[in-house]
C-alpha cells in the first residue's frame, strides 16, 4: 500500500507550478492557446505538403527543394526581419503576417483539391511562406520575454516547445486520417482555417500587461551593428554558430523521414506520420523536463547536442520500423532539449535593443540554413539511403559540440574574465 502524506502532496503541488509557472500569465494562456490549433494545422500542411511533392515527383530531393525554397528568404532576409522586430510593434506585425500565412495555405488547398497543383504552384507558394517567415519568426520569438517576463522565459519557451511538439504529434496522425478519407487538399484548407485561432488570440492580450522592449530608431547601420554585437559577445556567438550547423543538417526531418518511411522500410504515408508523431511524443517528456529542470548557457549547449549526436545514432542504426519508431521518441526529447536551451540562452543575453535582431539570427541558423542543409539531406537520403541522411545529422551534432568546446577553451585562456558567463548563463 502506498501512503501519500502531506510532505508529498506538498511536493507535488510544488512541481507541477515549476512545471507550468508561465501559465500563471493570462496573456501567455491566451496566446497558447490560440497556437495550439494553428500549430496542428501546420504539422499537418507539412505532412501534407511532402507527401504532395513525393506523389508528384516520386523524389527525395524535390522534397528537399521545396523546403530549400521556404527557408531561401530567411537566410538571405532573414537578419533584416529582426531589424524591422526591433523598430515595430510585435503583436501587430505577428497578427498581419500570420493572417498572409494562412492565405498561402488557402491557395494551396484550393489547387489541391481542384486537381490543378503544379510543381511550380508549389515552389511558389512555397518562397511566399518563407517571405512571411523571415518577418513573422524574430518577432514572434522575440515577443515572448515582453509576454511573460525574464523570470518565466525559460519555462515558457519550454512550454511552447511542448506545443510544438504535442502538435507534431497530433497533426501528422489527423493528416494520416485526413490524407485517407478526405485528400490532401483538406489538409491546406484546414490549415488555413486554424491561423483565425492564432490572429484572435493575439487581438485579445490584454496589451497594458505587456513588457515591450523600447523601440529601436531608425538607423542606417542597424543590422551590421547587430552582427557584429553577436561577435563580440561569445556567450551569443557560440550558441548561433552551434545552432547554425545542426540546424543546417540535424533537422531534417521532414526531408528524411519521407524516405525512411518509402524507401527503407517500404512503407506509406502512415508510416511517416507515426514516426514524425514519434518524434513528437517524445518532444513534450523533453519540453516538459526542460520546463521543470532545464538550465541555459553553452555548458549545457555541448552536454545536449552531444547527446542528440547519440540518439540520432541510434535511430540511424535502428533494424526495423518498430526500433525506429521508439528511437525516434528519444530523438524527439533531446531536439526539443536543445531548441529550448538555445533559444532561452540567447534571450537572456541579449541586450533588449538587440533581442530582435538575435533572434533573426536565431531563425536564420536554425531555419534559414534548412535552405542549404535540406537539398544536401534529401540527396544523401536518395542516393545512400534514409540512414545514412539521419548518420549525417549525428556526425553534425558531434562536430558542433566538438567546435564549441574547442571556441569555449580559447576564450578561456584568451579572456578568463568571460568564462563564467558564457558557459554558466543561467
């Protein structure tokens, strides 16, 4: 018989706030769960949107060019949307280009679903989404310390990790059932319906309870000051760059899992969405451990991305569908382990004036360089296999945690006043 007494109740009630101490901000409820919908509507577009370009090319690389195209404008546009971030109002920008996003799904569906989408439709629309995105993403990312506060940031970007992931794995397993009864045009059109959820929530903060970071002026100049202030702040510069290689060819998923699931394991689209719901499952026990116990600063950076070097080895290796499915559960707790570290690391050292353009930084190394890493990803993946395109994202993580450790004991021995606060930023 188990007995809970006071002391363990106590606890627990103790935990569970730790766990969820953002929530306790009405605004970052109502912003949470407006994102709730509109994030499973775009796990499903994403499925969606991959199975579309394999059906119509039978390639892997086209998946990895159409993903290319999406992230092109965030890494060439993608610092400058952290300029405007800096200049403007966050939450008004964040509603106008979350409501041109769910534009572009709607045109998406309606050429789906009337029979006429095209490759170029795709690439297209594709380029137009990732327009939105260099803009809507350094905002959005920014706007979460004015939202909550630097006490409850590092929970709540856990949290909304834990979203994320909660979404990747609802929404690939509803576009599976979507995909099979209703098509893949009514995952676009559902998708589009979901960005309402998201500008409505926005409308309804309640705006004097909001911390905005004073606006920056007009200036010839600002995004090479932004720059070069990340270059003379390594507690900045090493996370970015760490970011930067494994974002440019870790998380690829949605280029490799495709063909993992057809081409290794001779599977279907069901396949694909159990592993990607995989990943997710195992994202929010990740998000949800950060959220409680999670630590910032670039220590805890290489101790993470060394261990999602391990994991992605194990799903590599993995001899059978089954084996890959669990692997990629652990795969999915320390991606969202490290995107979480990352992302709290650089809004805490970042000077508010600056935070805007960081975190277009941010973006750009984590979703800009996909530009680069999703065409080699996919071509490693069709011409050497699944495996060896998840082994490629392994050997990235190694190599980051290796480069980062080896920047780390340089600024040691050539500025010893910077080591505290670069690697225990907490």
């Amino acid at each position: 018989m188990t007995v809970t007494g006071p002391k363990t109740t106590r606890s627990l009630a103790s935990l569970h706030r730790q766990t969820f101490a953002a929530l306790a901000n009405t605004n970052f409820r109502r912003y949470i769960s407006g994102q709730s919908l509109s994030l499973i509507g775009t796990w499903m577009q994403s499925i969606a949107q991959s199975w579309l370009v394999l059906q119509l090319t039978g390639s892997g690389t086209a998946i990895g060019l159409v993903v290319a195209l999406q992230t092109v404008p965030m890494l060439l546009l993608g610092p400058y949307g952290g300029v405007i971030a800096d200049r403007v109002d966050k939450r008004r920008l964040m509603v106008v280009l979350q409501s041109l996003m769910g534009v572009q799904a709607l045109v998406l569906g309606l050429l789906t679903i009337t029979g006429t989408v095209q490759m170029w439709h795709i690439y297209l629309l594709a380029v137009a989404l990732g327009l939105n995105q260099c803009f809507e993403n350094p905002a959005r990312q920014s706007f979460m310390l004015e939202m909550v506060g630097p006490r409850d940031l590092r929970n709540a970007v856990s949290l909304q990790s834990v979203l994320v992931n909660v979404a990747r794995a609802v929404g690939p397993a509803v576009a599976g059932l979507i995909i099979a009864t209703g098509g893949l045009g009514l995952c676009f059109m559902l998708n589009a319906v979901s960005f309402v959820a998201v500008v409505v929530s926005l409308l309804r903060l309640d705006v004097s309870k909001l911390q905005p970071s004073p606006p920056a002026k007009r200036e010839r100049g600002q995004l090479r000051a932004g720059i070069a202030y990340v270059r003379r702040t390594p507690a900045l510069a090493v996370p970015l760059v760490m970011m930067a290689l494994i974002g440019c060819l870790t998380y690829e998923f949605q280029v490799v899992l495709p063909v993992v699931a057809e081409h290794t394991f001779h599977a279907g689209a069901d396949s694909y969405g159990f592993l990607t719901a995989a990943m997710g499952a195992g994202a929010v026990v990740g998000g949800l451990a950060m959220a409680t116990w999670g630590r910032t600063g670039n220590k805890a950076l290489v101790v993470t991305a060394t261990a999602f070097g391990v994991v992605m080895t194990v799903a590599a290796l993995a001899p059978s569908l089954g084996t890959m499915i669990a692997a990629m559960v652990l795969v999915g707790a320390v991606s969202v382990a490290y995107t979480a570290t990352t992302n709290s690391t650089l809004q805490l050292e970042a000077d508010p004036s600056m935070r805007g353009r960081v975190m277009a930084l941010w973006a750009v190394a984590f979703m800009g360089s996909t530009a680069i890493g999703g065409p080699v990803a996919g071509w490693v993946s069709q011409t050497f296999g699944g495996r060896a395109g998840l082994a490629l994202g392994a050997v990235t993580c190694f190599v980051a945690a290796a480069v980062a450790t080896l920047v780390l004991r340089r600024v040691r021995e050539r500025r010893p006043e910077l080591v505290e606060e670069i690697i225990t930023a907490d």
